[in-house]
C-alpha cells in the first residue's frame, strides 16, 4: 500500500531580479524584473508503508521544497500528492495528526523549558490525554536512553542530545510517516549513529515510514533500502539502495605495496590513480577488464600486500549529480 | 467544533504560559520592565496636570476623561503586547520563513505565530490601564465595561498588525507599513477625540481606528449608547476576520525559507 503518492509534481518561485548598485536599486523599483525559478519540475514517485527512504541530491535540488509540500508547508503549483490518502494542500490539519517533521536546521522545542515540558506541550498540540502522554515519554525515556537529561532545560543540551529530543517530540502523537530533513546535520559521528540506531527503532518498533533527506552518505547507507535523487528539480535515479550499487559499482579500487615496479600506463580498463613507486593505487573498469585480470598484471609474486574495495556510495553519488549537470 | 476550539485555546494559554516563563527566567529584568513602563506611561500624564490648570475643558474632555483615555490606550497596547507579541514581528516570520514549524502543527497557523512569545513590558501597560480606571471612578459596571474594551481593542490592534504584516506575503519590505500603521494607531491614540477635524476625524473612525479603539469607550463610559457599543463589537469582528481572511489568502503564497531558525 503506497502511504505517500505524488503525480507530476511542480513548485515554481518567482525572484524579483536587480540590477547592482543605487540605480539598479531605483530601476526595480519602477521597472521590476522576475525571473521564475522551477524548484521543483514534474516529479513523480510512490512510497510504500514502512520504507525508510532516502530522498537526495545537491544543494538547491529541490529536496526541501519537495519535502515541504509533503507536509503541507508550501502549496504546490501543479500535480497531485496524497499521504495517508490526505491531501496536504486542502486538509493540512488532519495531515499534522497523522506526520511527524524534524528540521535539522531548524528548532522546534522551547529552549527555556525541559525535554519533559516540551513532550507535554506537544502532547497538548496533538490533543492527547495527559495519561497517554505521560505514559509516552516514560517509554521513550527508556527506549531513547533520555533519562540523564530529561529534565534539563533544552538550551543546556548539547547539539546531538537536542536533535534527539527534536526527534522524540515528533514521535509523541504516533506518527504513522515521519519527515527527517537533514536530522544529523553537525553531529559528531558518535552522535550520528545515535540518531540513526533511534531511527531504525523507531521504523521497527512503531512501522513507522520514513523520508529522509541528507548530505551524509552514512545515513543514506545505514538506513535506507530505496533512493531517490532528486536534482534540477527532476528526479534523476529511483531505484533500491542494492540497484544503486550493482549498477554503479562496475569499478573496483586496487590499492597493491608492490616487490618491483610495475607500468601499467596503456592497459584498458585500468586507470592509475596513484603510483608512488612501490605503492600502487589503480581503478578496474570491470566491465573491460576483471580484477583477476587486472591482478595477474601486477603479477601475484610480486604483491606484498594487497586490498580491493568497491568505490565510495559518496562518489557514485557525486558521478551522478555530475552526471546530471553536464 | 467546539472541541477544536477549546483544545485551540488550551494551546494558546499554554503557549503563553510557557513565553511568560521564560521572561521570568531573570526576576529582576521582569520587575523592572513592568515598573519602568508605568513610570513611563505616567510621565505624559504630567502635561495634562499642566494644561487642565490653565483650562478646564480640552478638546471636549474633562481631565478625568483623559486619564481613561489613558488608561483604555495603555491597556488596550498592553493586552495585545502581552497575549499577542509575535503581531507584531509577523512580517519578519513570513519574510524569513519562519512559519514551518507551525504550518506543521495540527493548529491555527496563525494564533500560534502570534502567541509564541510574549512582551514583559506590557504587563506595565496593562497594570497601568486598570490604575487609571481607578482613578477615574471605580465601579463594577465601569470595570466589566473597561475590561470588555481592553480586551476589543485589543484584537483590534493585534488584527491592524496582522492585516498589515500579511501583506509581506505580497510584498517585500511591508515590515515599513506595519511599523508606521501601528506607530499611527498608537500617536493618534492619547489627545481629546474634539482636537481631530476633517479627513484625520475620518480616518480615525476607519483605516486607522484609533476612534474605535480609544474614544468610542471614553464616550460610552461617559454616558451609555447602545448603538456605539455594538459599533465597537460589529468593527472588531469584522477586522478579526479580515485578519484570519487575509492572513490565510495570503499563506498560500508562504515561501519558507533555508535560514537556520531557533526557537529562542
């Protein structure tokens, strides 16, 4: 059953345009000039009850503003999106029952008052009984490990201990899809692997659906099973996170500590990344060349050392938001 | 229906409840803001003290009139400063797209905007209103009268502000336009209703209401009038609405922003 379905999405921005100085300053006021930005262009994709799904791309993309149609911020210009079968342009209230968003950027808790408070309050927001709230953040407390600061005032937390209550105050009404925008943002990487096994439980314990977008291949290769990249306002690759690799992955890095020197300038297939001598850093295209091929050229008897590794999710990603640009 | 409002009001008065905490976070700045605005509010009084011993009548007010008008614009300000703050900076979360995280909430976008913080100093405002009513004659019909138009004109002010401040969905810039009808409504508040002729009589009867907010009570707590009692209720339900038509035509054309945003 698809929880989120968008057809043929669009969101265009005007920008009023101004020439430099006092007298383009002036010029715009009595002759203004806009140009139309089309953020987001025709896009259209499904997503399936208990997906954690990865929604990425460049700066500029189109993920926020796609995101914040979703959830009823932004009104889109043109095409259809229903989450949970709700329409957020015309019933954005009964949408905010049933969604849970966190901002990374953005700060939705009251810094003066305590992790408890904030929960209390948004238990208020989401009309649940005091009971269930109470007894809501008793669980989380536990299942979230909050208990050393839960009644710290939330200006005194520290960044990874604030998104994680961001986190948890978004869980308070049962979200049935949860929107993450960049949740770990800054964090260091002990926190963001917190954030993520908080994520994974939640997606366990509750089925909740989730739609993130970030810049940290970690989260998008820990969490999520689909991808989605979005750029220019189009989406470019829909496809499952084991797709992405199997096609993208037809290059194999060989890093060799080498007995002899070996030239290796001519071979097909083969590119030289790094060549220090006795230390050897090539890339296999194994689509022209095998690595056991590429292997025998550097001649087993004469490798000391050797490590084969498949290319960075970071840059295949980077190839194809490239890829797109040219 | 009745439901939603009441869960709707139940977040605003927590929504206050909380801002008001966290300005009471300092005792002593809380103190002080609230003492120092009725010091303030008192200070003009003394050149009324000055004029009404050269001249008995000014403008048609006795001097007792005018303390309740001072009273009414103190309180009517204070009220609207202190349950409604954020009117008053709307423009500055529209134009920086600050309104996501509301927009997010199952609740009026629009009364959790403008109730997200509040204005220590307009305790002070508030506090000095009632002051002056006592002065000028306590009595239980003056006091449900009194509180009965702070609390109108206070909408009033608060949905001029938000009438404006929506225009930044339009355009930009119109924080200027919000700065200068509010600072309008608030000059054109304290002098006797007779120094006014002409096109400002007018105006201050519509596009800038000061009349409505300020003088219509003065007169009616003066001597009773049906008919300019249900002028002050009719008028401000009109503009409440106004404010909630316009502020939602216009959220429809919300940009949100990327800037980083705390609530603080």
């Amino acid at each position: 059953m698809s929880i989120i379905k968008v057809e043929k999405l669009s969101k265009t921005f005007k920008v009023k345009l101004k020439e430099k100085g006092l007298k383009g300053s002036l010029k715009s006021i009595f002759k203004p000039r806009y140009k139309t930005i089309n953020a987001v262009k025709n896009i259209s994709f499904e997503v399936e009850k208990g997906e954690i799904i990865a929604f990425i791309g460049p700066n500029g993309a189109g993920k926020s503003t796609t995101i914040k149609m979703l959830t009823g911020i932004l009104y889109p210009n043109s095409g259809n999106i229903k989450v949970l079968d709700i329409d957020p342009k015309t019933e954005r209230k009964k949408l905010a029952y049933q969604i849970g968003t966190v901002f990374g950027q953005k700060e939705q808790l009251w810094t003066h008052l305590t992790p408890y408070d904030n929960f209390k309050f948004f238990g208020a927001i989401y009309d649940i009984p005091e009971s269930r709230v109470e007894k809501k953040i008793e669980e989380f407390k536990e299942l979230f490990e909050l208990e050393e600061f839960i009644n710290t005032p939330v200006r005194n937390l520290s960044l990874g201990q604030r998104i994680r209550c961001e986190i948890v105050a978004s869980l308070i009404h049962e979200p049935k899809v949860l929107f993450l925008d960049e949740p770990t943002i800054g964090l260091d990487p002990v926190v963001k692997e917190n954030i993520r096994t908080l994520i994974k439980i939640m997606n366990k314990e509750y089925k909740t659906t989730i739609f993130l977008t970030s810049h940290d291949i970690g989260d998008i290769e820990k969490l999520c099973k689909r991808v989605i990249i979005i750029n220019n306002g189009k989406i470019v690759l829909d496809d499952s996170m084991e797709n992405l690799k199997y096609h993208y992955l037809n290059k194999k890095i060989v890093e060799a500590k080498m007995k002899e020197k070996v030239n290796l300038d001519d071979e097909d297939g083969i590119t030289i990344l790094k060549d220090k001598g006795y230390n050897l850093k090539i890339e296999v295209d194994i689509t022209k060349k095998s690595v056991s091929d590429a292997i025998k050229l550097l001649n087993p008897d004469n490798i000391i050392d050797i490590n084969i590794s498949n290319t960075p999710l970071e840059d295949i990603i980077s190839n194809i938001y490239k890829e797109e640009k040219k | 229906m009745l439901m939603e409002v009441k869960n709707q009001f139940k977040i605003t008065l927590l929504s206050v409840k909380y801002a008001l905490v966290r300005e009471m976070l300092n005792k002593t700045t809380f103190i002080t803001n609230i003492l120092f605005m009725i010091l303030n509010n008192a200070s003009f009084i003394i050149q009324w003290i000055v004029l009404y011993s050269l001249k008995d009548n000014i403008g048609g007010y006795t001097f007792n009139q005018v303390l309740l008008l001072w009273g009414i614009a103190a309180s009517t300000y204070g009220f609207s400063h202190f349950f409604f703050k954020n009117a008053y900076y709307l423009s500055d979360t529209i134009n920086n797209g600050k309104l996501d995280s509301f927009l997010v909430q199952p609740k009026n976008v629009l009364l959790s905007a403008i109730t997200n913080s509040v204005e220590t100093s307009a305790i002070g405002d508030f506090i000095y209103g009632y002051i002056m009513l006592f002065i000028f004659g306590f009595s239980i019909k003056n006091f449900i009268l009194f509180t009965f138009f702070t609390i109108c004109g206070g909408f009033i002010l608060t949905s001029i502000s938000v009438i404006l401040s929506s225009l930044s969905f339009w355009f930009n810039k119109s924080d200027i336009i919000v700065d200068t009808g509010n600072s309008l409504m608030t000059s054109l508040a304290t002098y006797p209703d007779g120094i006014f002729k002409g096109i400002v009589k007018i105006l201050i009867y519509t596009l800038i209401p000061a009349g409505i907010v300020n003088y219509i009570p003065v007169e009616i707590m003066t001597e009773f009038n049906i008919n300019l009692f249900l002028i002050v209720i009719i008028f401000t339900i009109t503009l409440i609405s106004l404010a909630f038509l316009i502020f939602y035509k216009g959220l429809k054309r919300y940009s949100s922003s990327n800037l980083m945003v705390a609530r603080i």
